[in-house]
C-alpha cells in the first residue's frame, strides 16, 4: 500500500449576516457529503481555506466567508466578493479574515464581528517608496499549488511584497479600528538579508516560500531570490522583527525548509518540510530534537485528530493518513489512502478536523463526513 500511495501521489503532483441555520447532516456518515450551507448561498464554488479558532470552523469561499459552530451551524459574514486572487490560501484570525486582491495590490479584510469589508492596499497605507507594490507570485511553488506568504497573527501582518522586481519581506502593525473605519498601519518593520544571515551580497530580495502563525509568532522558510527553490532557512519571527534560525531533524535534512505542522497535543507535533515533503515528529515546531519519519514527493499539508496524522498536496484529490508514529518512529510507521467517496476527484486545498466531522475544501465546494468513518482505507473496485 505504501508504495502505491507513493506512486499516486507522484501522479497527482504532475451582505449581512444571518442568523446560523442547522445543516442536515448523518450523524455516521460514510460517504463525503456537499456541507449544506442553508443560508442561500452556493456551496459548488472555490472553497479557499479553512482553520479552526476555538470553538470555530473559519472558511473562505470564492465570493464570502463565514463559520460553522460546534453545533455545525453554519453563519455567513459580511460581505460579498468577486475579486479575491484564487490562487492563494488565506489567513484567519478571531477577529478578522484577510486575503489578497485579485491584482494582488492589497488585501481583503473581512471583519469576524460586526463591521464591513475594507481594503488594505499597498499604495495608501505605506507610502511613496511602495507605490506600485504587489504581494509577490509564482516564484515559491507550482502553479497548481495555492500559495502563502502572509499571515495575520493578532493586529500585525507579515507579507512578501515585490516592486520593480526587489522581493522584501514587512511586518505591519495595523489599527483594525471597530471595524467600519479605514484601517490605519501604525508600524512598519523590514526584515533584511542580514537579520536571516544570508548573502549580504544578493541585492534582489527575499521570498517566503512558507509560513505559519505560532504561538504570537510566525514560523517561516525564506530564501533569497537568486537562490533555488530547495535552498534558504527555516526561522522563528517575531513581531519585532526578530528572528531566530531553526534546524532540522540530525536524520533529515541538513538544513530545516518549514512547510507546515500539525499539533496533536500540547507536547507532540507533526512538521512537514517542503519541497521533499519529509516529515518529523517532535515535542514542538521549532525544537531541535526533531525524529525523521518518512519522506514524499511535494509540499506535504498536515493535519490531526490527536491520534493519527492528515498528509495530502494541495491542488491534488489524495487524502492519506499517517500512523504508529508513536511507537515505531522511522522502521514500521504506516501509510494509506483514505477513501474520498462524494468528493468526485475534486482538487482538495485544505482540511480540518472540528467536532466530530471532518471538513474538506475543494474547488467545487466544502465537503463534510463523520470522524468516526473518516480513517477508512480506500475502497478498491
């Protein structure tokens, strides 16, 4: 099993608000069902992302955001959109939902409590030296893969940002005000080549090619643009600007290309690197006794149930899972392809675990079944 899952993951890589209404869901369901939204609005669309936050599942969908309780009820936020860039997964916080402009001048933000929609764009909130600015595109991941090189942790942003082809790296500390006023940024922080001990002689820039909130900071992998996609370092950033350099697993890799991780309680986790797609299993994301599990072809996601891990490509159909991490370590962990049933061979961009069901973001929708039959190994014909 394992090496077919090995060699079809190779494959696949080649305006208001309302009031929650119930979903009907089967309490044991075994199949993949299209969550049912009950509140007008299409679920066959561009499912962009997910994350939970407490006792909240936060997704995006192409044109509007919303939640879904523990209760798996369902409540839109204001407002409506058109003009989000697809190809970027975005970020969630408690307060706010932030995702770039279709020309990826700006950002979206979306307020979690009352409030309106309001732009964040680059030439009005940084000045004269960032007229023309765009979040930077492309240069991190394969086309098919969505792309992540922002993050919102609490009122600051960090971000990639490219003007007349020089890539920098910023970290905005934004007066979000009630939530009907202009956004206000109130600090501005650039991260330079000689903060990460890079080349001080690359004159191009950075280029995030990872990132992650931790805790009140971010864990990122960031290269210089005159670099290679397999090459650069794994940080821990803080607000401030400050940042640490993290290292990989003695096994693994020499050095630590963060992509991902995934927490199965407060002193286990899972962390994939990209590009490779190894996976380790540690104590905490930026430890340095890290245990080289398993290695696959591409920019591995990870989630968990506490138990078992999630792995799957975004952009790809495969669901896996990952198993006897615990007791086996390296010699006898255990791989297998979950049965996707009802999601029909749609592209799959994200995944979570809220309740007792499991939520899957496609492109044609969001899918939903039951904890209970979600381990189950692929049926074969």
């Amino acid at each position: 099993m394992k090496k077919y899952f090995l060699y079809f993951l190779a494959l696949t890589a080649f305006n208001s608000c309302s009031n929650p209404e119930e979903p009907v869901l089967e309490p044991d369901q075994k199949n993949f069902e299209l969550f049912d939204f009950e509140n007008a609005q299409q679920n066959e669309e561009f499912i962009l992302g997910l994350e939970v936050l407490g006792d909240k599942l936060f997704f995006l969908h192409k044109n509007y955001p919303g939640f879904i309780d523990n209760q798996h009820r369902t409540t839109p936020l204001c407002c409506l959109t058109s003009d989000l860039n697809l190809q970027f997964r975005p970020s969630f916080s408690e307060n706010y939902i932030i995702h770039p402009i279709e020309n990826l001048n700006g950002f979206i933000v979306f307020p979690v409590g009352p409030g309106e929609l309001r732009p964040l764009i680059f030439d009005e909130q940084l000045g004269d030296e960032w007229i023309g600015a765009k979040l930077v595109s492309g240069s991190q991941k394969e086309f098919f893969h969505p792309e992540k090189n922002f993050d919102i942790n609490g009122n600051h942003l960090i971000l990639n940002l490219q003007k007349d082809e020089i890539h920098k790296i910023l970290i905005l500390e934004i007066n979000f005000g009630t939530g009907f006023h202009q956004l206000e940024v109130l600090q501005v922080i650039e991260l330079s080549i000689l903060d990460l001990g890079l080349d001080p002689n690359s004159n191009s820039g950075l280029i995030i090619q990872s990132i992650k909130k931790y805790e009140d900071q971010w864990i990122a992998h960031i290269r210089s643009t005159e670099n290679g996609i397999e090459e650069g370092n794994s940080y821990l950033i803080s607000k401030d600007g400050s940042t640490e350099k993290l290292s990989g697993p003695a096994t693994g890799s020499a050095n630590f290309r963060f992509y991902d991780f995934a927490r199965l309680n407060p002193q286990e986790y899972l962390i994939t690197e990209s590009p490779i797609g190894r996976i380790s299993y540690s104590s905490s994301p930026i430890s340095e006794n890290k245990t080289y599990i398993t290695e696959l072809n591409g920019p591995l996601i990870i989630r968990s149930d506490g138990q078992k891990g999630l792995i799957f490509i975004p952009g790809t159909n495969v669901l896996a899972s990952l198993e006897n991490f615990r007791e086996n370590g390296v010699s006898s962990h255990q791989l297998k392809e979950l049965d996707r049933t009802g999601i029909t061979n749609d592209q799959i961009y994200d995944a979570q675990f809220f309740e007792n069901k499991v939520y899957v973001a496609t492109r044609r929708g969001l899918f939903v079944k039951s904890r209970e039959n979600f381990w189950e190994e692929i049926r074969l014909p």
